[in-house]
C-alpha cells in the first residue's frame, strides 16, 4: 500500500479551512483530469458518497469514496473526516484533521493510505510520490495557499 502524510498550517479560521477541504466538487479544481460527483444529498454527514472519475476516455476509472467519520470542529475544537476509498480500482483510506494552529491559523493533516488494484507493491513509492504530489497540490490551493 502506498502511504503519505500532508501537514499544513493555512492562514485560515479553522472552520474555513473545514469547509474549503469538505467541499468534495472542488477537490476537481485541483486535481488534472478528474470530476466528482457526489451521489447523497447535502450536507455532508456519514454516510455521503461521492465519485472521483480520473482519466481520459478509456484510462478513465473511478475511485468512489464514502464517508464514515464525521467530526467537524466546534468552538475551535478538532475535526476529522475519514473517507473509505470502495472502488474496483482504488481502495483504501483517507484522513483530514484540522486542528487550531498558532495566531488563529489552521493546523491540517492530509494522511491516506491507498492501493490500486494490478499494480505490484514494488510500485508503491512511486505511486506515494505522485500521489503526495497531487493531494499537496489539491490541498494547497484548497486551502490558498497556493
């Protein structure tokens, strides 16, 4: 399985940051070549599932995605998402904390762990590697801070 681990620190309110980081049809902005479609009505809770399709024509899969902790933050408190990643080609888990950080910005952990299906695991650094890549990138600009 591949494994990264993003840390940032947005000059944002903790409660922005939660927002901008949960908005699932944004993550498209950032990330090339993928739409996402989310399946459940709003808002998000346990239970929302959504759809990333990445790729172009027939190299295009998609790496549905279902909520199963809901934790946002209140009153500065921490907040936790964790997605399960339910896909026939992608499986495996992603985390976001965001926690206060120092002067009133945003601590925020990106930490996922993932396998895609036919790929050996002598290709897991190289898969970590550019998935850290594009995750940093999608969470920067996310976040602004870009």
């Amino acid at each position: 399985m591949a494994e990264f681990l993003l840390q940032r620190t947005a000059p944002l309110p903790i409660d922005e940051a939660w927002r901008r980081l949960t908005e699932w049809a944004r993550h498209a902005d950032s990330v090339p070549l993928t739409r996402i479609t989310v399946l459940t009505p709003p808002p998000t809770r346990v239970g929302t599932r959504f759809v990333a399709r990445s790729g172009v024509g027939p190299l295009a899969f998609d790496d549905p995605m279902e909520v199963t902790v809901w934790q946002p933050p209140e009153d500065d408190s921490p907040g936790l998402c964790r997605l399960e990643k339910r896909g026939r080609v992608v499986l495996g888990w992603a985390e976001l904390h965001v926690r206060p950080g120092p002067g009133g910005r945003t601590r925020v952990v990106w930490h996922e762990r993932l396998r895609v299906r036919g790929l050996p695991s002598v290709v897991d650094p190289v898969l970590t590697g550019a998935s850290r890549a594009v995750f940093g990138r999608a969470v920067n600009r996310l976040l602004g801070t870009a």
